[in-house]
C-alpha cells in the first residue's frame, strides 16, 4: 500500500538527477502531511529555502489538515466561528472553483465519507449503504486530494523569489513540484510509478517550474474478499471510484489545479477526462489503465514506455 506510494519518491529523487556538480545543494526529508517529503534546492542560499520550505509545509499542514480539529478545516467541520485569512479564503475559493469545473468529481468537503471508510485515520471497513448516505450528506472539509499541490506550488513561488536560489525539486509524497531551470540545460526528469508491477511505468521530461502529481488506486487500499477498496472516492456512488484507471498523472503549471484535477480525472475515467482535456488548455495527462495500457495527451513528454498519444481535435 504505501510501500509504492514510497517507492515512486524514490524513483522520483533518483531521476531528478542534479545539476553543475559544483553548486551547493541542501536537501531534507520531512514526514509531513501524512507522507514522506524530500526537498532538494540548489543555489547559495540552499540551506535557509530548505529551513523555510519545511517551516512553510508544516505550518500549511497545521492549517489544511482535516483530521486535526485545531486547523481551519477541523473548525469549519465543527460549526465553529472562523475568521478567515485571505489566503485561507482563496484556498477554499479555488477548491470550489475546481469542484465546478470537474462536475463535482473532485469534492472537496468528502471528510466524513472518507473516515466512515477509515481512509482518513481509524479501521478500514466497506460501509452499509445508509451509513454512506449519511457521510456523504455531511458535507465536511477535506483537502487531501489538493493540499499538497497547493503546498508546492506556494513553495515554489517562495523560492523563485529567492536570489540565492537557482533551482529546486520538491517531493511531496508522488506530487513533485520543480522549481526552475536545472543549470545543465536538460529537462527536470520525473517517474511514473506502475501502479501495479511497482518500479517505474514510464519517465515524463519537464522543463522549468510544474507541478507534477499522480491520483493512483494503488497509493492507499485495503483488500476484503478480493476485492480492492482504494481511497478515491466517487462522489456520486460514495464508493471507490471503478472508472478503468490505475493511475492519472497531471502536469500543469499551477500545484493545486493538478492536485485535484489528478483525482478528479481518476474518479471520471478516461473518456470524461479526454473530453475535459480537449476543453482546457492548462494541462497534460498520463492515464494507466487497470490492464496496464497507457495513454498520454500530446503535449506530454514521455519516455521509457510504450504508449498511446491523445491528439487535439482543434
Ligand atoms: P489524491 O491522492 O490527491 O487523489 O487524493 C485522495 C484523497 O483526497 C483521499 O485520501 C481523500 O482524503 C480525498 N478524496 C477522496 N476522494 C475524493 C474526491 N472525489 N474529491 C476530492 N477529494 C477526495
Ligand atoms: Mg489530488
């Protein structure tokens, strides 16, 4: 279960590579957010961005953590006053805004459905349909599927503020944010994890700052009678989405849009998804089927696989 959701970081670090072997470069790992991170900056000031990258997930964890009843979330969950900050309001503005454009398949306000089925801390269990009914009439905050996008990209613009700064790669548990140019030229170079042989099913070449994230059936789930019960909840059935999809990965320029939209694609399937994408034009996908084939929209990158290309209609 984890255990791949901690080897896509691995194979992420590896092939995030480096740059002029003479730069300064300072690295962490941090348990955050329910994950293992790894941030790796490059540049004079490496060692303060990486301190102040871990400050600001920390505290962003703090704030956006539904399970902790202190947060923003946790209050809003229980009814209680909250005063917003503008950033705050804007977070939850855009996670909205990301809910109307997805059809509602990206939820954000899932909290009590996820915890009936112990996905968000407690027992795994499949739930009686009226218990699923009543969780889902709850309408409690939960940014899971989109903190940690948001987390990077406000990270991002941080550090791209930073004069002593040159580049950066953060891993924020399979959503990896890069931030600039590597000073070799070459593309930032991002794993795909297979979602169900493990080790990589593919390699996505990014250039500059983008926010990659990967919404997969195999990053968390439990198994009863052998059936796979995973973490990505269909808003309108209340039970794991069933769309065909093993994986969706999204490449697009802003974290949060990618976070949700990943999760959003997973739980619509890939007919809705080509459709939303030939829609838009703030992003790229990569779909790994439950039989294993993948299909990726043409402004992708891909290398290491085989593959089939979705091409514009326009
Ligand atoms: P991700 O791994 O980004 O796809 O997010 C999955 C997490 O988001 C879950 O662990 C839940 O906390 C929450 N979640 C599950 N289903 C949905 C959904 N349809 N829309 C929004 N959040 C969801
Ligand atoms: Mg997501």
């Amino acid at each position: 279960m984890k255990k791949c959701a901690v080897w896509c970081i691995v194979l992420a670090i590896m092939l995030c590579g480096c740059t002029r072997s003479e730069e300064k470069k300072s690295e962490a790992d941090i348990f955050c957010m329910d994950t293992v991170m790894n941030v790796k900056i490059w540049g004079e000031d490496a060692d303060n961005a990486v301190l102040d990258v871990t400050r600001m997930l920390q505290e962003m964890e703090r704030e956006y953590a539904a399970s902790d009843d202190a947060s923003v979330l946790g209050r809003l969950n229980r009814a209680q006053a909250v005063t917003l900050t503008d950033a705050e309001k804007a977070v939850l503005d855009q996670a909205l805004a990301l809910s109307a454009r997805t059809g509602g398949e990206f939820d954000p306000q899932l909290y009590a459905l996820s915890a009936l089925w112990g996905f968000s801390g407690g027992e795994y269990r499949v739930p009686e349909q009226t218990e699923i009914q009543a969780a889902l009439a709850q309408r409690q905050w939960d940014l899971g599927a989109a903190v940690k996008g948001y987390a990077g990209q406000t990270a991002a613009d941080a550090l791209l503020q930073n004069a002593g700064v040159s580049c950066a790669v953060l891993n924020l548990g399979g959503n990896v944010q890069t931030v600039g140019q590597k000073k070799d030229g070459e593309p930032w170079r991002i794993a795909i994890a297979s979602p169900r042989a493990g080790g990589t099913a593919g390699v996505l070449s990014i250039s500059g700052t983008m926010s990659v994230v990967t919404s997969g059936d195999y990053q968390r789930y439990f198994e009863r009678d052998g059936v796979r019960y995973h973490h990505i909840l269909d808003p309108k059935t209340g039970y794991p989405a069933d769309s065909g999809l093993a994986s969706v990965t999204v490449v697009c320029r802003d974290g949060m849009t990618a976070d949700a939209l990943s999760t959003a694609l997973f739980v619509m399937g890939m007919e809705s998804a080509v459709q939303l994408w030939q829609e838009s034009d703030d992003f790229e996908a990569v779909f790994i089927l439950t039989t294993g084939e993948i299909y990726a929209t043409q402004g992708v990158s891909l290398s290491e696989c085989s593959y089939e290309v979705i091409a514009r209609e326009k």
